[in-house]
C-alpha cells in the first residue's frame, strides 16, 4: 500500500501545481473514517481506496481525481456525507463521489435490476463528468486484482459483469493497459481451463523463440536505420484472453494464428510512419486482407496506428504496428493522455461521442434493463442484438430469424409461434433479424412446430425443439400406419389381433412397447408378416401373399381429404414401407418421380429435377425407381406457386377468386414480400395433379393483376 507522501510525491512528479495540502487531508479522512473496517482479504479497508488512487496516478489524473478516489466509499461505508465533502473538498470531488456512492448504493438491490440500474446511474454519472468513469474503471481494477478472496460465486458474477461492462468501457475510452489487464483476470476466473492451456503454449514459444525475437528487432532495426527512419522497436505478445478471443471467432486453433507475436514501430511523426511503412512493404511480401491504416481511419475510441501483416525476417509472418509516440500513449492510456491538468477544470461527459449516443439510447429506454440491452448492442456488433417488448436483451448469432428468438424466449413460445412482429410491423418468420429489431412473437395454443422451420432457423435450441416435434409427429403417424396394417394383415388371415399377444413379442424386435412395434411397422423397419409370423409361428407365409399385394401405401403429408379407403398408390415401393411427399420440390401426379430411402422416415417422394437431389448423388443405393399408380389423381395433392401481385385494393381477393374458379383450394399462403407496388407470395394450392396446377397458372398470367407466376420448386 502506499504511505501518504509516496502519492503526493507521485501526483506532484507529473502535476507540480497539484493541491498537496488537499491531498494529505483527503489520505488522513479516508483512514479514519474507515478506520479499523477490514477487507474480505483481511487488510484494512483503507488500503483500497489508497490503492486506487495509485492507480490514478499511472494515468496520470489529476488531483481532483486522485482526492475523489480516496474518497469513493467514505459515504456509502462510513458516516461520512456529501456536504461534509463539498466543505472539505470543495464542490467538484463532491459530485464525483456522490456519483460513485449512488453506483455503489444500486448494488444491494435486486439481483434482477442490479446490473442494468447500476450501468444507467454509472453513464449519467459519467456523462457530467468523465473522472467518475476513470475511478470506477480504478476501483474495479482493485477489486478485480483482489478476487481471489471472495467466495466461487460471488467471483464468477464479478467476473462476468468486468467482461460484460467494464472491460468494453475501458476499450471505449482507449484504456488499453485497464481492459486488458481486466479480460485477463475475468478470462482467468470464467475459463481456466483455457486460460492455463494458452498460457503454458506461450510460455513454450518464449522459450522456443528466445532468440528469434531479438534477431527480428534488430533486422528492423537495421532496415529502418538504411532507409533513413529513426524509429524504437519492440516485439509484443497477444494477451491470452486475445488469443482465445481470436480462437473462439475464427474457429481455429492456437497454431493457426499467424499474429500472436506483434512489432511496434515508433517514430517520430506521421510522414515517418508512412515512410517507415514502406520500408516494411518493399523489404517484404505483404500478407493479403491484414493491412489496416488507423491514422487516416481512427477507431471511435482514438486509436490510431498502421498495422501490416507480413513475411518478415527470419521467414516469420508476423504483425507490425507504426506509429508515433503520441499516437503510443492515446493508444496505451486513451481519455487520460489528453488530460489537462488544471486545477478546478471539469471534463464534460457528454463531449464524447460514443457517450452523447449511449444518453440518446437511455432517453428512449422505458427501463434501466431495457438501456443496459441497447448499450451491449453498441458495444458488441458481432452479434445480432434483439428485444422483446418488454426491453429485455435476446443474443443470437447472425442469420438468426423470428423463430430463433421465440424458442431464446422459452421454449414453449417457440414451439406455439404462430407469427411475428419486428419492430411493430408483421413479418414473416424467415426474416433475418437485424441488430435492435425489437421482436413480438405471436401464439397460438393450436400451433406446433412446422419441418419448414428447419430449413431457416440457425440456433442449436431451435433446430433441436423443432426436431424433437417432428420426430414425435411422424411417430403418432407411423405408430397409427403401423396398427392399421397389423389388423388388416391379422384379420385378413383370419388371426386374432390383439395387444396381448404383441406384447409376447416385444423381446424379438428390441421393442419397449406395443406401439414400439406399430412404429417399427409403419416407418417400414419391420414387415407385418415379421410380427405375425413372431406371434403365429407355425403360420405359413403363403397364405399372406394375397393380403400383402393388395395392401396399398398410403401417402402422408398431403391433404386429409384422400380417403382412407382409396389411399395414393406408388408404384415401384416395398410394401409395407412409410412414404411421404418431400416439402422442397411438392411433387404432383403428372410430374416424373423417384424415390429416396430416408433414415427413420421411410421413402421421401422428389420430382425427378428435384436440387435436393444433389446431395444424394453419391448414394445410389437410396434411389428408387418409382412412378404414380392408377389411383393417384383420385385425390388432391398441395402445388406450390411463386406470385408477384399488385399492391392494390381487392387483388388478393381476385387472386383466391380465380383459384376457387379453377377449382383449386388455397391451403397455405406466405407474403415473402411487399412493396408500395408489388406483393410477392408462395401460395400452396390443392391440386388433383401438374395438369390441374399448370390450367390455374395460364388462368392467372391472364389476369392485369398478377405480374408473374411459376411453379415454385423451394
């Protein structure tokens, strides 16, 4: 800990006009008033804010600042008050420290409000003067340093919340040295298991590369010396919360990182980092796409810097960062190297940019959480950002779509989403949300989860929930198929059929239970005859042949007006086997077909120029050649269309009209599109086969109102 006149002297070292008496007097108030209260860690609690002062005086603050940081808990801990403060010290630590004791005071409300109220109070604090940041930035850094004391729990929240909130604060504001000193101890507590892998793999290339570092400075050195640049080089290594973060995005592993090692060239002005660049790029082949130039182009935090990736001495690849000493000590200690460290002068928050938008966002907020969810979507942009209206924060990966963000909610919302409204207006759910869509997902109790679905949702959650469904759907229906076709074999043969004498068989087809077989028999995994033949084993298989011919395949997924008794006939099938019509291309009698052997779901029926077919290409053996049987027209089957209508009053009711007219039924219709001219939709037609669909199609493209229609095979 630091004695008192060891931070006097520090502070005056760099600000001699610094108010010592000021100082003393604030060391001295601090200490008793927190008198003989201890740390978790077990040394006096005055120990941390001295501590925290010191860590102002790397940045170089001013004394304000460092009076402010010895003073942060007095009121919150102690009997200390904002007046005493403001007599003491005068009006300005006053603010300051009323500021950072109203932080501290959101702390011990609910779990749930803590977070966001304690970030809105922290903006608003900071937006009046930018110090309270700076001191809340110091006195995490302590507590962060000290987390080993605290309890498991207690320690990942903490940790959670500093890479949450305080480490992308202190990016924001250019305090390199704090943010990453920040990530490494949070990224220490949350993944150790990482974080020693990472550390052990650098501390083996330090040993590996203990002279290769040195002979690529020196050749850099030597190259800039020729070319006429006087510039100080030196090599530095990524931080392991970097290299994993780098891992994580780019999904590779540590050896495929080509920039762990960095080189920084400091000159002496802006010509010389141009000149020293191109220095670097004559002398070696340049890496493409790992040219970025932050002196033309800064980043919103101030950084500025060249950085190049090249092939560079030794036949290294490696990373190189010019720039000016300036430009070194923005980038190192950001807001605090401009600062100006005249006695009584306040630093505006609301002068910064990134912090004038994060108080817009906060007035258009209904609640602290709501503010806290918008803030992470400005800090974060690698990442969709989505709100339900209620303000609450949904993260999905990029692509995510309507259905993504209900099964996010719960999945009971997901499984019953019947629609959705993104940002007031109602969308389809295959819409890629964007970053701040605030999203309303609309229920049914009726609705459940749709195969479709499967073909846009990007979330793990999602596809597994949507999955799941299905697979319990097509199980009702091969457990129904699968009765239907052991009563009639049974009673065809004049057997008795009873559940009774299934049960005796289970053991013979690994089945838990009777419906296990109906399943079994309707997915087309086991024949009936194999269950009657376990049942009656002394029955003989001739007898069974008429029944077994004459049993029809009945179709799923089409429409329930086929009958029962007059199923679809396939032709080309093994009877027995579950069929059902692929969703990507409807097929319809008329339309050239053929058969795929699906896993679990018996045969998928496509239309001969199906582009799912493709991926079949290399499996022959699931090809099967088969054709529509006599009966096939008998029933309606779904057509699907592509329709590009005018946006006009009474269109879509002419549409529906000329359908009906062409006795065709609408069972399903999607808007995919709008526009003030033009509506595009995907309408699924019941249809008796292709004839019927291509006679509604030459109906509408005769119709003013319809711009384009096709078949739509997706």
């Amino acid at each position: 800990m630091l004695r008192q006149y060891e931070l006097v002297d520090l502070v005056k070292s760099y600000d001699p006009d610094a108010d010592e008496d000021a100082l003393n007097r604030a060391y001295v108030y601090a200490m008793k008033k927190h008198g003989a209260q201890l740390r978790t860690s077990g040394d006096p609690y005055y120990s941390h804010p001295v501590e925290v002062a010191g860590i102002l005086t790397k940045f170089k603050l001013d004394s304000t600042s460092i009076i402010a940081g010895l003073l942060h808990d007095t009121v919150e801990d102690t009997d200390a008050t904002i007046d005493e403060i403001k007599e003491l010290f005068g009006p300005q630590v006053a603010q300051i420290v009323d500021g950072l004791t109203k932080l501290a005071m959101i702390e011990l409300k609910s779990k749930d409000t803590k977070q966001a109220e304690n970030f809105r109070k922290l903006l608003l604090a900071m937006s009046e003067d930018i110090r309270v940041l700076l001191i809340k930035l110091a006195d995490r850094l302590h507590n962060m340093r000290t987390l080993h004391f605290c309890a498991p729990e207690k320690r990942m929240r903490i940790a959670k919340e500093t890479l949450d909130i305080y480490a992308p604060l202190a990016e924001r504001i250019g305090m390199q040295e704090i943010k990453t000193e920040l990530e490494e101890i949070a990224f220490k507590e949350l993944h150790k298991e990482a974080y020693e892998s990472i550390t052990a793999r650098l501390n083996f290339l330090r040993e590996q590369g203990s002279n290769l570092v040195p002979a690529i400075i020196k050749q850099l050195e030597k190259d800039m010396e020729e070319g006429g640049v006087k510039a100080t080089i030196s090599g530095r290594e990524k931080s392991p919360y970097s290299i994993w973060r780098k891992m994580q995005k780019k999904n590779a592993s540590f050896e495929q990182l080509s920039d762990i090692m960095a080189f920084r060239i400091i000159v002496d002005d802006v010509a010389a980092c141009y000149q020293a660049l191109g220095i670097v790029h004559s002398k070696y082949h340049m890496v493409p796409r790992r040219f970025k130039d932050y002196i033309s182009t800064p980043k919103p935090n101030g950084y500025k810097s060249i950085h190049t990736g090249v092939i560079g001495p030794e036949n290294t690849r490696i990373e190189i960062q010019i720039r000016t000493q300036e430009m070194h000590e923005v980038n190192e200690k950001g807001v605090a190297a401009h600062w100006a460290y005249k006695q009584g002068e306040k630093v505006v928050g609301k002068n910064f940019r990134w912090i004038q938008e994060l108080l817009e966002i906060l007035e258009e907020a209904s609640n602290p959480e709501e503010f806290l969810e918008n803030t992470k979507l400005e800090m974060y942009n690698d990442q969709v950002f989505c709100f339900t209206p209620k303000g609450d924060l949904i993260g999905l990966p990029i692509n995510s779509t309507p259905v993504d963000f209900a099964y996010a909610v719960h999945s009971k919302v997901g499984n019953t989403c019947v629609g959705a409204k993104i940002n007031g207006e109602i969308k389809p759910l295959r819409t890629v949300l964007q970053n701040g869509d605030q999203v309303e997902i609309l229920t049914s109790k009726a609705q459940h989860p749709s195969p479709e679905w499967d073909r846009f949702v990007v979330t793990g959650k999602a596809k597994a929930a949507i999955r799941r469904y299905v697979r319990a759907n097509k199980r009702e229906q091969f457990v129904a198929l699968g009765e239907q076709m052991l009563e009639r074999t049974f009673k065809g043969e004049n057997l008795e059929f009873s559940e009774k004498g299934l049960v005796g068989v289970l053991p013979n087809f690994e089945a838990e239970s009777v419906e296990d077989i109906y399943a079994k028999v309707g997915e087309g995994l086991i024949t009936a005859w194999d269950v009657m033949k376990a049942v009656y084993p002394s029955y003989k298989q001739s007898k069974l042949g008429k029944v077994v011919k004459s049993f029809k395949v009945r179709g799923f997924g089409k429409s329930d007006k086929k009958t029962k008794s007059d199923p679809v006939q396939i032709k080309g099938l093994i009877p027995g086997m579950a069929v059902h019509f692929a969703g990507c291309c409807h097929p319809l009698p008329g339309d050239r077909i053929v058969g795929i052997v699906t896993t679990g779901k018996g045969v998928a029926v496509h239309s001969i120029d199906c582009k799912a077919l493709e991926r079949y290409a290399s499996e022959p053996e699931r090809w099967l050649d088969i054709s529509w049987g006599d009966g096939a027209t008998e029933g309606s089957h779904i057509g699907r269309l592509k329709v590009i209508l005018l946006n006009e009053p009474g269109t879509l009711g002419d549409l529906s009209n000329m359908i009906a007219r062409c006795e065709g039924n609408i069972a399903n219709l999607n808007i995919t599109n709008r526009t003030m001219t033009y509506f595009e939709l995907i309408v699924d037609i019941e249809v008796r086969d292709l004839k019927h669909l291509t006679d509604i199609i030459t109906t509408l493209r005769a119709s003013k109102s319809v711009s384009y229609v096709a078949r739509a095979n997706q």
